[in-house]
C-alpha cells in the first residue's frame, strides 16, 4: 500500500479497526479484485478522511494557503 496512506491514515485505521483500504480514494486505480471501501467521493468518504488528526491538520493549512493566494 502506499506510503501516503500509512503516514495520514495508518494510525486512525488502527485505532478504528478498520482496514486502511477503506481510505483509499474510490477512483484509486488497484490491483484487479481489490476493493476499496468507499464507491463514490461523498460526504461520509470526507469524514472518514477528517478522522486522520493529520490529514485534518494539512487539510486546514493548505486551505489557509490556498485562501490567502486568492485575496492576493
């Protein structure tokens, strides 16, 4: 698996007991008959990803970044 999804999900996979597949983005090209745990990018696909503390945290900086570009 990639090292992306261990860094921001490994450990939030863990402590939910789930399988860190179920992170990987719906659209994710793999292996045939590996199936990820999501089918579409939708609302509870984005929660599951905002449990990750960092992926939350990287998410809230680059949107301050790309805000900031925007008024510039």
């Amino acid at each position: 698996m990639s090292g992306f999804y261990h860094y921001y999900f490994g450990s939030t996979a863990k402590c939910m007991n789930i399988p860190l597949i179920n992170f990987y983005h719906p659209d994710k090209k793999t292996r045939p008959g590996l199936r990820v745990g999501q089918k579409s990018f939708n609302r509870s696909y984005v929660k599951l990803l905002l449990r990750s503390d960092v992926f939350r945290e990287v998410s809230r900086a680059y949107r301050g970044r790309f805000y900031q570009e925007c008024v510039e």
